[in-house]
C-alpha cells in the first residue's frame, strides 16, 4: 500500500513537473486512458454543484464512476487540508474556489497538484494552465432599468462614497467572502489607477487619510452607509425588483444571477463603464489530490472538464466562462476576453500578504 | 487492615464505575478539542504569517492574543461585537424565559383550555430552523433599505418601518427569543408539574397568600430550571450565526459568532478560534455562577414516595381572553414562518401573486428547464437522492436522541448521585461544555481527531458513526440537563425503598428511577432529535456521499438561490419532527400518568 502511494505522488509530482517544463508532450494519452478504465471510483469535492450534472455526464461516456461532494469554498478547502493532512485517501480531484487560501493549504503543502491535460495544453492561454482554471466567474456593478432607463449611473467607484449613493449600495459581506477579500486586495495593489480614477472623476487629488487608495476607497464606502448582505442571489432580486421607488444598486455580486431576469422579471443591468473597473473576475481551479489512487482517471476527468462538452453544465448562463478559446459566449453575454480587459483579477502572491489587511480595514469601518 | 484496594472495592457503587467511566470517555471528546482550539491560538498559521512580520507557519505567537484584546483596533474587531453579543444573549435569554416561564406556568398550574394543544405547539417554533423567524421578520418589516417587493406591513399600513425596527439588534434578539423559549417552556413546564402539591398545601394553611407561595415556595423550588433555561439560551445567544449576520448585515451590526465566521473564512484561524475561545468562556462564566447560585440552594427533593398534584388556579373570568392570547400568540409565531415558507414552495417564480404562477412543481414537478426558474431538478419529492438523504436524517437524529437519553439519565444520575464530591461536578460541567463551542470550529477539530487510528480508537472516517458521536457530544449537554434535574427532584428515599426490597441496580433505574421522570427525560431526547435534523455546520465537514444528510444535499439549491427547494425541504423535515414528537409526546403522556398519578 505506502508503496503504492508513493509510486502515486512520484507520478504526480513528475507528470507536474514535465507540463511545467513543457515536457508534457511525451505524455502517452491513450495510456491514460486505457489505464483509467482499470481504475477505482472517483471522489470529486466541488464547490459548485454543476459538477454532479458533469459527472454523470462523463459517467455516461467512459463508464467511470464519479462521485460528487458539493462543498462551501472554505469548507471544502479546510475538509481536503485536514483529509490530507491526516493521510485519509479522500478526494481525487477538487474543483476549488478562493485559490489564494487553497494555495497556500493544499497546494504549496503538496497534497494537491496541477496537472494540464491535453486540451487545455493545446487551447488554454498559458496563465489559465497552472493553477488549471476549469471556468471564470465575474462580479459586477449592477443597477435597477426602471429607475435608470437611459443611462448608466455609475461613472467611477468613487461614486460610491457620494451622499448620491448613500445607504443605497448592497453589497455581500466582505468579512464572509473569501474572493471579496482577494479582489479588494488588488483595489490596494492598484491604488495608483484608483486615485487617477478620483481625480478624473471630481477634477481634484484624492486627499487620504489611509495608507492607500484602494484602503481609502474601502473606508469612505463603508462610512457611506452600505447594506451588507449575505447572498448574492438576494442583492441580486432586490436590485432588480419591479415596481420600486428608490431600489439599491448591487455591488460585487455575480453576474451569473442575470440568469434570471427574463424568469423572474427583473429590471436589472450591469455597469458597462464604471471606471476603473467594471468588477472583478475569480477562477474555479482543478487539481489533482498527490496520493490519489486513480490518478489516470483522474486525469480523464480533468481532461473531460476542460472541453467544451465537459464544461456544459456551466454554459446555462452568462457569467461563467471557460478558458477554451472554442466557447461561444452565452446569448446576450460578451465573451471572456471582452471582459478580461475590463475587470480587475488578483495577484496571487499580493493576495495572499494583504488580505489580512483588507480584512482588518473591512472589520474596522464595517462595524456601525 | 484493609488495603487500599479492598477499600476501593469496597467503595464501588454503580454511580463510581460510571462517574470513572464517563469522565474518560469525555475527557477524550470534550477535553481535546478545547485545547487543540485553545493550542492554535498561539501558532501562526499559513495565511497568517503575513501578517506577523518575520513568522513561518507553525511558530508560537502570541500576535492573535494582541490583537484582539489590545490592538489600536480592538474595539471593532473584538469589543463592539461583543457587547452586541451581550445584549443579544441577555436580552434573548430574559426574554425566552419569561415568555416560556409565562406559557409553562399556564399550562401546567392553572385551568387554561386547550392545554394539550398550547403544550404540542409551544415546541413548534424551536422545531422551526431559527433563519426561518429572521427571514419571516424580513418578509414583513422590511422597509426600503433592502429593496426589492415591498414589507408586508409597509404594503397593508402604508407605514414604513424604521430600520432599528426592520433590522439590527432589535429583531435579531426578538427572532431568537421567539424560537428559543420553548426551552423556558419545556424546563420551567417540567420542574412545575413535578412540584408536590402538598408544599404549597402547607404554606396555604400556615397563611401564606398566592403571591408568597409563589415566590416564597415555587419560584425557588423551579429555581433550577429557570437558571437551565438561561444558561441554554443566552449561550444559544453567543453562538448563533445565521440570524445575526442575515438581520444585522443590512444595519452593519456584527456580533462575535460573525467575527468568528469572518476570520475562518479570512484563513486566520488562530484569531477565530480565540473568539471561538471567548464565546466558550463567556458560557463557562454562566455556567459557573449557575453552580454557585443552584449549589448553595442544596438539593430540593420534590418527588417522594407518596405525593400529590397541585390544585389549578382557576383564571375566572380571565380564561378566555387569557386562551385567546397564548393561541394567538403561538400559532403565530408558528404559521408566519411556515406560510412564508410555503408560499415560496409554490410560486413557480419568486414574488409574483398571480395564480397562473401557483404550482407544485417544486414538489412533483419533473426536472424541467423550462419551468419556473429553470433548474432542471426534480422536485424534492421525487428525487431519490434527497429522499436518501433525508433517510439517513432520520436514522441519525433517532439514534442520537436514544443515545442521548440514555447517557443523559446515567450522567444526570451519576452526578446527583455523588452530589457535592469533585467528581460530580467535573462530570456535569463537562457534559455541559460542548454546547458552548461553536460548531463551526467543533466540527473541523472532530474531523482531525477522527480521520485517522488513534491508539484504541479506529479511524470513524467516512462513517455513520463519526456523525453520531459528534452530534451526540454535541447535543449531550440537553440530555445531561435534563437527567440531572429529573434525578435533582427525585428523593432517595425511593431507591432505598427499592435496594430494601431487593431490587438490583438495573432494576432499581428501570422500574423506579426511569418511569419517574419520564417526561423529563423525554424533553432531553427530544432536543437532540429535534437538533439533528437541521444541523449543518457541525456536520458538513464529516459527511461523505453515503452518508448524506437533508442539510448538507440541500446546499446545492441554496448554493444557486434555488430557495423554493431549500424551503420544500425544510418543510418536509418540521412535518416529521413536529408528527413525531406530537406522536410520542402522546405516547409519554399516558405513560406518565401512570408513573406519576400512581
């Protein structure tokens, strides 16, 4: 048994190593493949519940069986850290969230590692390779049409902290969402773009009292009295409501819930020229547990996610947006690459180091 | 002369071996986890050590203690949410326990009608997961701060709501109360029924007026019982996380269960097991002026041999009205939530009141793209993995209450028994401790403790077992509660009569001690059971796709705001709970009858 294990992580670890080095050509697919039909049953933990409908898709098709545990982002992370830490054999493959913690608890620890399978070896843009990025999110800026009918009413974030918005912005707690706290980090790494976004937008330096801009910003919105919510879905239809006099604007929640406007008949729409940024985007990231005993089908499975019959499930509403190239974008959508030059992404490294103080600012002015 | 041994040997009695044995047992499970949440207060953890300039994860630090208590900061990061806790635990637990101590002392000494009734639903509201009040105040006070449709009461008044009102403290501690006073109502309700009439009798003929006996005899006698109610639900108070961060997000009113979340979330456990650490102490200092306040009160031996009921004070003319109230009251704090509820199960799209938008397609409906929101699931009642899940909900919540119950017993005997040595009180207070650690921390530190062998106990990892052990610990504190003041009351004398007669130990438990107290010991089973079936944060790290659980598979729908499923499936979970305890409730009714009126 250990000698299996071990022969499993050499494995991983040099399948790894050689799509780093780009070796990874040498590979022998149809070995994999044959080799992943002798495997045992796959043990996917997924932040998003999609995942289950692809599983069973891809059990149709290669008559491996894949079980699905559908986890919260920290959840999931804390479960597989404290799993593998603890050597239990768990999950093969995590489809994962908030890549700044998992990072730091799964993958620079060494029980999860990357793996890019020839799809996106072939296709992916080289960034979206390590850590394999199975889809992109985007947050954005939304408002209600009723009451804006004709024009965007946001011109610049800074706009936020105005008495014009005052009481008026919801916004999901930051103090409880892990990707806020990544995003607001690169709000501080780019504070220099945030401070020309003041002057640009009132004609005048910003005058701070915090160490930066993106800090700054964070202060003045929470001293703007927002409303802080715990569900997107819920700032989504109280932005979007009919028939209100004075509806909120929705700040960071995910584009996807637009989903639903023809359905529930929400007067919603998002910002398409708030400046700086239009919100920011987050990947979904696939990788492969070190001590997996099925590695090969693992592998078939990751394989699987990343082509565009893998990746369905996700493509029933805009928002969500594979790194392959192929994908056409969903009806009514941009494709990512319009919105990739629009929203803010993080640096991952600057994420991690600073989210602690993105937090404690959030903490100190969030409470009334 | 003896030796030591034969001396020991001597000393065993039943309540020795068990005291030995439970404080083993959980030393292992209470013990442990403290101080893992206790030890990771001082190491840096791996996100954290950006924050410690110069820190490798794993180092001692005493950075969290600091920052916490005295940094530039600490009065947003710790002090403010803790005193918003404060007030929303004292204010909750005075709160549940005058409703709950008002509803009980109807019930049980006065000719209310409907007794029956009034006694099965007061339990309802706790039944109900606590979010459901939270969001039925939001559905009908909301005011225009949150937008979307229009607040119930705005919509019919015209008037709108002020935020203090809609939102915020106010309505974190009333949704709370409201769903924790039957516990006042099940304690208080059950040390009243058991309070022998002939002590009131007595101070009647020496002159004493109803106010006097009231204060003078009945109030001390169910002493005990209010301290438990307090204690229970001002640390429910410390603890709870839904409704306070749903009812004070929108007026930015954070307690410490928040700060918690908050820094778990932020990966900085080291800071969030410390306010998990607070939050336990917080509850440890209740607990320990319980004991100072019940223990120099000495023990109150209600139940004797022989024994009768107190006569009812009649209500008179005030019987009615005073029905009429309680009704009133209960049924709405019931139906509100649960027809709030309902309706979003049966509106194909959310806030639409039309009936062309009416159906059961959440419930029966086939998975459908097309269909109301379009999610192309199932409706809960023909989907056979909910239905699986919702098996082993059942088959987990019924044997942690049976296990419950009979530890409970033993444990609340045991420590009465040996009354006043150290190792009664170690052993209730243990018990006890448990219900003040957060769930969230708890079920993560039982995932590390069980996921490998250790020494004599086997990997639990993946197992129904592991779900049953940490729900039992969990939920122990009810049971132990609940066996210590059934056994409180209950006199020596009757287990004397009992070894006089002959009766063996098992015996003695079964035929006397048992049935004596059944309803007592009933309320402390039907807690876990009633728990188990909602629990969510202490057991999404432990279960695994066999061992699925209502809660955790309907995450998914959460997870995509899918809410008419969540609900259909909360629904269906408070049917069961509600059915079976107002089932066995009338079973334990004829039962203790017979073992009291005897």
């Amino acid at each position: 048994m250990p000698h299996r294990k071990i022969v499993a992580t050499l494995l991983a670890l040099l399948v790894a190593l050689a799509g780093a080095v780009a070796f990874a050509q040498a590979e022998d697919w149809d070995a994999i493949e044959d080799a992943a039909q002798q495997e045992g049953k796959l043990m996917v933990y997924s932040t998003t519940s999609r995942t289950a409908t692809a599983a069973t898709n891809f059990q149709e098709l290669t008559g491996i069986e894949v079980e699905v545990v559908r986890l919260g982002e920290q959840d999931l992370i804390q479960r597989a850290y404290q799993e593998a830490r603890a050597g239990v054999e768990s999950a093969d493959v995590i489809v994962v969230e908030d890549w700044v913690a998992a990072r730091e608890l799964l993958s620079a620890t060494g029980y999860f590692v990357n793996y890019v399978p020839p799809t996106a070896r072939e296709l992916f843009a080289e960034r979206h390779q390590d850590p394999l990025v199975l889809g992109f999110i985007n947050r954005i800026f939304g408002y209600n049409t009723d009451k804006h009918p004709d024009h965007d009413p946001f011109v610049s974030v800074w706009d936020l902290t105005t008495p014009e918005f005052r009481g008026r912005v919801m916004i999901r707690d930051v103090a409880i969402t892990g990707e806020h706290q990544n995003a607001f980090t690169e709000w501080v790494r780019r504070s220099d773009e945030l401070e020309a976004a003041y002057e640009r937008r009132f004609g005048e330096p910003l005058v701070m009292t915090e160490a930066n801009a993106g800090l700054e910003w964070m202060k003045r919105f929470l001293e703007n009295d927002p409303i802080i919510m715990t569900s997107d879905t819920r700032i989504s239809e109280a932005v979007g409501a009919a028939g209100q006099e004075d509806p909120p604007y929705g700040m960071f929640y995910v584009y996807s819930k637009h989903r639903d406007i023809p359905l529930q008949d929400l007067r919603l729409t998002d910002s398409r020229q708030i400046d700086p940024t239009l919100g920011y985007y987050y990947p979904i990231v696939l990788q492969l547990a070190a001590a997996s005993e099925s590695p090969n089908a693992a592998k078939v499975f990751i394989e699987y996610l990343t082509t565009l019959e893998g990746f369905e499930p996700w493509a029933d509403s805009p928002g969500v947006y594979t790194p392959n190239p192929n994908q056409v974008p969903f009806e009514g959508d941009m494709p990512f690459w319009w919105w990739e030059d629009r929203l803010w992404y993080y640096d991952l490294d600057f994420a991690a180091a600073n989210r602690g103080i993105v937090l404690d600012t959030w903490l100190k002015y969030a409470q009334r | 002369m003896r030796t030591r041994l034969q001396r020991f040997r001597l000393n065993v009695t039943p309540q020795r071996v068990l005291a030995v044995l439970f404080l083993l047992v959980l030393g292992y499970l209470v013990v442990v986890p403290l101080g893992v949440m206790l030890q990771e207060t001082f190491v840096v953890h791996p996100l954290e050590r950006f924050q410690i300039p110069g820190s490798m994860p794993g180092d001692f630090t005493l950075a969290h203690w600091e920052r916490t208590f005295v940094s530039e900061n600490a009065y947003a990061f710790f002090y403010r949410p803790l005193i918003n806790t404060l007030i929303i635990s004292l204010g909750l637990a005075f709160l549940a326990l005058a409703i709950g101590g008002t509803l009980a002392w109807l019930v049980v000494r006065t000719d209310l009608p409907f007794k029956g009734l009034i006694s099965n639903a007061a339990i309802i509201p706790y039944v109900m997961p606590s979010w459901t009040l939270a969001l039925a105040w939001i559905t009908l006070f909301k005011n225009e701060r949150i937008g979307g449709t229009q607040g119930i009461f705005t919509a019919l008044t015209g008037v709108s709501t002020p935020d203090w009102f809609a939102y915020g403290l106010f309505p974190i501690t009333i949704t709370l109360a409201l769903h924790y006073f039957p516990f006042g109502f099940m304690l208080i309700g059950g040390a009243l029924r058991n309070i022998d009439a002939q002590l009131e009798e007595s101070a009647e003929l020496l002159g004493a007026g109803r106010l006097t006996i009231l204060r003078r005899v009945v109030v001390p006698l169910v002493l005990p019982a209010i301290f438990s109610t307090f204690l229970l639900t001002f640390s429910r108070g410390l603890g709870t996380f839904g409704t306070p961060a749903f009812l004070g997000g929108p007026v930015r009113e954070f307690v410490l269960s928040t700060t918690l979340y908050a820094n778990l979330i932020g990966q900085r456990p080291g800071i969030g097991y410390l306010v998990a650490f607070v939050m336990i102490s917080l509850g440890v200092l209740v607990l320990y002026m319980d004991h100072r306040i019940i223990g120099t009160r000495r023990s109150f031996v209600t139940i004797s041999g022989k024994g009768a009921r107190a006569g009812l004070v009649a209500l008179g003319r005030w019987r009615g009205p005073v029905a009429a109230l309680v009704l009133t009251f209960i049924f709405g704090v019931i139906a509100v939530p649960i027809v709030a509820l309902a309706v979003d199960t049966v509106m194909l799209r959310p806030g639409i009141y039309a009936w062309s938008n009416f159906s059961l397609h959440y419930w029966i409906g086939e998975a459908s793209r097309a269909i109301g929101l379009g999610t192309g699931e199932p409706g809960i009642l023909r989907n056979p993995q909910l239905m699986g899940a919702l098996g082993n909900t059942m088959q987990l919540a019924i044997t942690v209450a049976l296990i419950c119950g009979v530890l409970g017993m033993l444990i609340g005997y045991t420590v009465v028994r040996l009354r006043g040595t150290l190792i009664s009180r170690l052993l209730d207070q243990l018990s006890f401790l448990p219900y003040l650690m957060p769930s969230i921390a708890l079920g993560s530190i039982f995932l590390a403790m069980f996921a490998v062998a250790r020494g004599p106990i086997p990997s639990l990892y993946g197992t129904f077992w592991l779900l049953v052990i940490a729900c039992v610990v969990s939920y122990l504190p009810y049971a132990v509660k609940a066996g210590i003041s059934a056994m409180m009351q209950v006199g020596p004398e009757l287990e004397e009569a009992a070894i006089m007669a002959g009766a063996s130990w098992w015996t003695r438990m079964r035929r006397v001690l048992f049935p004596v107290q059944k309803a007592t010991y009933f309320s402390g089973m039907l807690l876990p059971f009633i728990s188990v079936t909602r629990e969510l944060s202490l057991l999404i790290l432990l279960v695994t796709p066999a061992t699925q659980l209502a809660t955790t598979i309907t995450l998914r729908y959460t997870d995509r705001g899918w809410y008419p499923y969540t609900n259909a499936m909360v629904l269906v979970l408070v049917t069961i709970v509600i059915t079976s305890t107002v089932v066995s409730r009338r079973l334990m009714k004829t039962d203790l009858a017979k073992g009291l009126g005897g």
